[in-house]
C-alpha cells in the first residue's frame, strides 16, 4: 500500500480504512512505512493515519 501511495502524493484522494465506515478526503501531503499525512479537504487540518488501517484509497476532486 505504501509504494501505491507514493505514486499520489501532492493529488486529492479519497482514503478508506478497514472499518468499512470510515474515509478521509484531503490532499496526500506525506507517506512513510507507518502513516500516511493528508491534509484535509474541508478543514486543511494534517492528518495522519496509520498505513496499517488503510484497506483502499481512489483519486477524486472535491465534493465527489
């Protein structure tokens, strides 16, 4: 998942985790081997999520 990832970083994407009810919408600022740091679409707030709870993640645009 990291090395995918990496392809993305500065683009928005849209990250899920593996609770199936959780996403998080933001531009992918940084990855490394334990977290990802997004910067958050609607707050601009940093983030950071741990690589082992991502199950997937698609680039998107805001709103969608």
């Amino acid at each position: 998942m990291q090395k995918a990832l990496q392809k993305f970083k500065g683009k928005m994407i849209r990250l899920y985790t593996i609770s199936g009810v959780e996403s998080y919408l933001g531009l992918l600022e940084d990855v490394d081997k334990e977290c990802v740091a997004l910067k958050d679409a609607v707050h601009g707030e940093l983030m950071y999520i741990a690589l082992q709870h991502v199950e997937s993640f698609h680039e998107t645009k805001i709103g969608q």
